[in-house]
C-alpha cells in the first residue's frame, strides 16, 4: 500500500485542481493507493473533488505549520510508502508506480525524490533560473544518485515537493516532532521559512538509511507570477537561508561559526556594499539571503 498525503493552506483552487488531475492520470491502480489531504488549519473550507478516488480522506491539522501537517499525514496513513505532494505540484503519470518500485528493489532506501520542473503562470524574469532550488526546482541531470550518511547534507538529497518516504524510516524523525519543543515548523501562516523536509532527510540518513535521486520520478511545479517578483523572492531567501543555518546547527553540521548578535547589524550594512544591492533585484536578493545567515547564525 502507498499513501499519497497533500499538506495544504488555504489552497488556490485551480491549481490544487491540476495536482488532483495529476493524481488520477497514475498508472499505479488506485487499489493500490490511498489519498490523504491535510487541512493545516484553512480559514475558509477547501473545495476539492476527492470522490474518484475510493480510498479518499480530508483530514484537519490545527497546530500551524507544515511540520504538523505532515506529521498528521504520517500518523493517518496505512501504506508502507508515504510520497508528499505539495498543493501545486503535478505528477508525472508513472511518478507513484516508479517510486514504489525503487523501494521495493532497493531495501536500503529510506527516502527519493526525481526532478522538479517548472510551470511558469507568466514570464519569468531572467535571473530566476539563480533561485530555482529555493522555488523547489532542480534537475540534476538523467543519472541515478544515492547517499548514505556523512556528516553533510547530500546534494542528491529528495526536496520536500513529491519527496517519496519508506514509513519504517520516519520512527526517528516522528518521535523527535513528537518530544522536542523547538520544533521545526516550516511553512507557517505567512511565513516563508523552511527546513522541514531537510529535517526529515537528515534524520532518515542519521537512522542510517539511504537517500537517493530518481531521474525516472518527474513533477511539474507550478510556480505563480507572484512568486517570481523581486520582493517575495528576497523575503523567501532571507526566511529560508535563516531556516538553513538553524537547521543545520540543530544536527551539528553548521560549517559556519555563531556569531554574536551585536554584530548583525553592521554585517548587513557591510554587506550591503559588498553586494552591492542597491544596483539591481539578484543583488538585492543576494544581500537578503546573507542578512538571513547572519541572523540564524546570531540565533535572531
């Protein structure tokens, strides 16, 4: 049994719409699935048909934050492989055939992920392709990569969008949610921080499976004018290269040493100059991300 889990928030009708039709275009049998939809908590009822799937469920999450979410996904959820897909995300039509596959050929597996492509609703700007990975988006080519752990986040790691995980790799990660306070929320309300799929990753590889990069699992990411925009795509930086270093530091693979907050502010004035962020929007962006490392490093 598979379960494909749908985290979402206030979601865009139409484009949860598509991921839905993604959904029922699969190969795999839908005997052979399950379809969980995870209200994180929405202020408005979501307006989803889930009725041509018979094994089919919308369940709510009050705690805010994508960790939640995903985390009530996992406990709600019979199959033995658990694949996330986010709420604008399309899936090849083989993508859930492929992915069952590859753990069942591969015992080791703990956690796959393939490629992101992007579905652009307008024109994006020239410098966008600088940013792909904090839009989700990556394609590392046509060849098979796996990782075991070593000290480091892995390259080839599976990123949070289609993320296809073997259940009985989660135990580690599940009760680290469950008794932690400073958890790592994620995505929450407003906020574009991130963090938790490298969280999962990262206790999944320290549990001591292995990670890998399927070429054969292939997503369509839709990716909206708004989130193309300068101002947001400096705001995601800043959010998530903050998340980043407070992940990291969280396992005790920070590369970067702490430093205190007094010096934030002149660090991002210099840095202002450095980038020279006032000449053009990737400057600008550029600079947002290095303020965001300097806070996670002052622990801000």
């Amino acid at each position: 049994m598979l379960s494909v889990i749908i985290p979402t928030y206030n979601p865009d009708v139409s484009r949860l719409a598509k991921t839905l039709a993604g959904l029922q275009k699969q190969s795999l049998p839908l005997q052979a699935w399950e379809l969980i939809l995870v209200d994180n908590n929405s202020s408005q009822s979501i307006n989803a048909d889930l009725t041509w799937h018979p094994n089919h469920k919308i369940i709510k999450e009050t705690a805010q934050g994508l960790t939640y979410a995903r985390l009530k996904g996992f406990k709600e959820a019979h199959g033995q492989v658990l694949i996330l897909v986010d709420d604008d995300n399309i899936l090849d039509e083989n993508y859930l055939q492929n992915a069952l596959k590859a753990f069942q050929d591969q015992p080791k597996l703990g956690a796959i992920g393939g490629k992101s492509l992007p579905v652009f609703e307008g024109s994006p700007p020239d410098w966008l392709t600088e940013f792909y990975s904090s839009l989700a988006l990556r394609d590392l080519g046509d060849e098979v990569l796996t990782a075991a752990w070593d000290h480091k986040y892995p390259v080839c790691a599976p990123i949070g969008a289609g993320i296809a995980i073997r259940k009985a790799a989660l135990n580690s990660y599940i009760k680290k949610i469950e008794t932690q306070k400073n958890v790592i929320t994620d995505r929450k309300g407003g906020s574009l921080s991130s963090g938790g799929d490298n969280d999962i990753v990262l206790e999944i590889l320290k549990s001591g499976w292995h990670v890998a990069y399927l070429p054969g699992l292939v997503l369509h990411h839709i990716i909206p004018s708004q989130r193309m925009e300068a101002g947001y795509m400096a705001r995601l930086i800043n959010n998530s290269s903050n998340s980043w270093v407070r992940l990291l530091q969280s396992h005790g693979i920070n590369p970067w040493p702490r430093i205190a907050g007094w010096t934030v502010f002149p660090r991002k004035v210099k840095a202002w100059f450095t980038y020279k962020a006032w000449k053009n929007d990737v400057n600008y962006i550029r600079w947002q991300g290095a303020c965001g490392t300097f806070d996670g490093l002052a622990g801000q």
